[in-house]
C-alpha cells in the first residue's frame, strides 16, 4: 500500500487522464454564486524550460537508467526543449492584479491567462513566496472584475465552500464541499495556517480561489493530500488573509520580510499539561532558545510555556506560528508564560528573519575561463547557512548529464564549501576557482550532502 503524500503542485504536468472523483451533493445550491463570480477567475498556462534531468527521462529508457543513473552519456544534444503546464488565478483589484500559487508560475519562461470570454493575455509575475505558495500577477488594462475578500476568522468549520478552477486543464469546473478543519500545519511548515476542505481539487486547480457561502474569497486553493496524485478527500487553501499580506508585501517591495522570535515550539499534549500542572492540554512549549535571538534577549528559556500573544490565548502551537507570521518585524509583542508553575507576563521586540530567498542561478558555461564543469549554481541563503553552520558555499542546482561534475558523481543539491582547499563563499569565488583548474588534474571538491560533508575528486579533461 502507498503511503500518503501531500502533494504540492496541483498544476503538475499531468497528460494521463484518470478517473475524476465524483464528490457528495453540495449542501447549497451555488449555481447563482458561480455565475457572479466566474468572470474573475482565470486559467493560467504556463511555459518552462525542461531541465538536463526531464531530457535525460526523456531520451534514456528507464531500463538503463535504472543500471547505469543518470551517468549515461547521449552523443547527439538536442536543443533545449519546453513543457507546459497549467493552473488557476483569480482577479484581486480591477487595475489587473491577480493571485496564483508559487508552484504554478515558478521557473516559468512564460505565463499566459485566458480570461471566461477565451482572450488571452500575457502576465508579469510581479513577485513569488515560496515558503507561503504565493504569487502575485499582473496584466495590463483597467475594469477587470474584480473578487470580495472574506473574514477567515468568522469561517467555521462545517461550513460550505465552492471552488472554481480548471483541473486537468477543464476550464472554469465548479466543485463543492465543507470545511473540514483550520489552522493546519503540515510537514514541519510553519508559515500557512492552512483552510481543510473535502472539496474536489486536482492538477490545474491550483491557485483559483475558494468562496464561502457570501461569494467572498476566504483561501487559494494549494495542495492536496494524497496517495495517487489525484482528488482523495483532503484538500487546503492557504488562508486569503496570508494570501493578501504577502501579496502586499510582494507588490510593494518585490520580496517578503517576516518577523523573528528565536524559538523552537512544539504543542503541548495531555501527559505534557499534567506535569505542567494544566488544566487541559494548551499553550506551545518552547524547546529551544536561539542565541542572541529576541526570544533570549527578553529572557525567555526552554521550558516555558507561552500560553498568551498579545493578550490572545493560545490553545496551540499553531495559533502562536500564525500569529507570530502575522507580526512585523521590530514589532513589540506581549507574551503570557508559565514557567516553574508561576505565570508571569514579558515583552519582546521582534527581528527581521534571516532571508530565506534563493539567489538567481547562474550556468558555467563556455565563456568561462578554465573547464565547463556542466552545472547550474546559485549562492546559499542566510538561512541556508545557518542551518548548515557555514561561513558560505554554492548550491548545486543542476546538473548536465556527461559533464565533469556529473562523472565526478556531484549531485543535485550538493553544497561545495571549498575546491583544491580554497575557500568557496560564493558563485563568484566558485567560477574564480574553477578557472584556474587544469586539463590532466583532479580537483579535491568538499561538499556537504544531505547534512554529511565529503570530498569528491573530480578529473579535469
């Protein structure tokens, strides 16, 4: 039996058909809301670039790259090839504003809409948050219709919900159901409280909005829970407030800032409250304290329990998170904690969190002096160096099957600190050190792999 998945990507490029799960009768009848709400919602295609690794699946029987991996070397290149792919968005502002999620735009060389009276226009992505999975677009003109943002916090749970998207490509497809719960956090993500549905949601449905009952937009429509790829009853739309800020913040500045406390949470369970001396299971446990952090600078310590934000009692770690991601940074804030069975209140002043977005890739190629080591890099996040406890680095994005990398056996997401012993801090000092290799060598590369540092020999020919 497979295990269940949670499947981001909604817009996966999917040409299979496969059986469409035919959900429960909606308990309202939205025909008259979808009507009113249809011409604001808008299929999105998009264009990407396919990767040396989609060629290699592409050209390489599965046969032989389950033998020989991705070392197999293919005589003839062919040009660069592209793949398309599809999704949702919905109109925000008349001025052309529109939101989708990050995964159906990213990487994309080009992005189209199709509006409900089959025009289409072509799209600038204005920004992209891929912690939250928003995007923000924009098409150029005026009066475009535009949808009402609804109140996440008066939604309940049991509620009917619609959804209007185009799974698998079918444009402008209705589907219905409840809310099933809120404020979920999965997989160790803590930036999206996100909305649960039973409503149907499959590829192409990702980034169309999710109405309550009023025709207001109360989440986008992001992911779901499966173990086939395909609709099994689980789906979550990431709350329109989040939606909105980011967006905001993405119009404004081109880039998300977020808030910092310094702490590690965990929820707090029955066992847990008991030895707290609790009443019932509620607050977040604070585990760790990160030095020199906000958190430790207000003299919060592992151990305590923050059972209030701002006056907000927490019932758990979820609401914290929210609430936290919700605050700006140099933000004053109030925390109610429990610490050796005395309550006591203190005050925090929020940082800037460490920026956790990617620098632009950059290709060695043949204007290079020295070897073509045939791989795609960019340079290392501040959070990515933290969480690595490295001075600095280069990630490795890509790389082109035959290459020298490749027959070194340098992998995708491999980080390489230093060449020859010199130390690599950046895509610059990389190429820098690179350039000086010679023909008939081998190179000592060190990199760390999945949070395990080696060193690889690669041979320069």
């Amino acid at each position: 039996m497979k295990n269940n998945v949670l499947t981001q990507g909604l817009c996966a490029f999917a040409f299979t058909m496969t059986a469409c799960h035919v959900n429960a009768a909606s308990p309202v009848d939205f025909s008259n809301l979808v009507e009113q709400v249809s011409p604001a919602v808008v299929s999105v295609n998009v264009v990407k670039k396919m990767s040396e690794q989609e060629l290699l699946q592409q050209q390489v029987p599965e046969i032989l790259r389950r033998f020989f991996g991705n070392q197999i070397i293919i005589p003839q290149q062919r040009a660069p090839q592209e793949k398309t792919g599809y999704g949702s968005a919905f109109f925000i502002s008349k001025d052309g504003y529109l939101l989708t999620n990050h995964h159906v735009v990213e990487d994309a060389s080009k992005v189209t809409i199709t509006l409900n009276d089959r025009r289409e226009i072509d799209v600038t992505v204005v920004g992209s948050d891929e912690r939250t999975d928003v995007a923000l677009l924009k098409v150029s003109g005026g009066s475009f219709p535009e949808l009402r943002t609804g109140n996440v916090d008066q939604l309940r749970v049991g509620e009917p919900v619609l959804a209007i998207g185009s799974p698998f490509g079918f444009d402008y497809s209705a589907s219905a159901g409840i809310v099933s719960a809120k404020m979920r956090n999965m997989m160790g993500e803590t930036s999206v409280p996100f909305i649960q549905t039973d409503v149907a949601l499959n590829p192409g449905n990702s980034g169309g909005p999710l109405f309550n009952q009023r025709g207001e937009v109360v989440g986008v429509n992001s992911r779901i829970f499966s173990g086939t790829g395909g609709y099994m009853g689980l789906s979550f739309s990431i709350p329109i407030d989040v939606a909105m800020d980011v967006a905001e913040q993405l119009k404004k500045n081109g880039k998300v800032t977020r808030s910092y406390l310094g702490v590690s949470l965990q929820d707090i369970d029955r066992n847990l409250a008991e030895s707290y001396n609790l009443s019932k299971p509620e607050g977040s446990l604070v585990t760790q304290v990160a030095p020199n952090s906000p958190a430790a600078r207000a003299g919060l310590q592992a151990g305590d329990v923050i059972l209030k934000y701002n006056g907000t009692a927490i019932s758990r770690t979820s609401e914290l998170l929210n609430y936290l991601n919700r605050s700006a940074p140099k933000q004053k804030i109030s925390l109610d904690i429990l610490r050796d069975d005395k309550r006591r209140s203190i005050s925090a002043t929020l940082d800037t969190a460490p920026d956790d977005t990617p620098a632009k890739s950059t290709t060695q190629n043949n204007t290079t002096k020295g070897p073509v080591l045939g791989v795609s890099i960019r340079d290392l996040t501040q959070a990515e160096l933290t969480r690595l406890e490295v001075k600095g680095g280069i990630l490795i994005q890509d790389v082109r099957a035959g290459g020298l990398a490749a027959q070194a056996r340098i992998q995708p997401n491999d980080v390489v600190t230093s060449v020859n012993g010199k130390t690599v801090l950046n895509s610059k000092q990389f190429v820098d050190v690179v350039s000086e290799l010679k023909n008939g060598t081998v190179a000592r590369v060190a990199i760390i792999r999945q949070g395990q540092r080696a060193i690889v020999g690669m041979r320069i020919q």
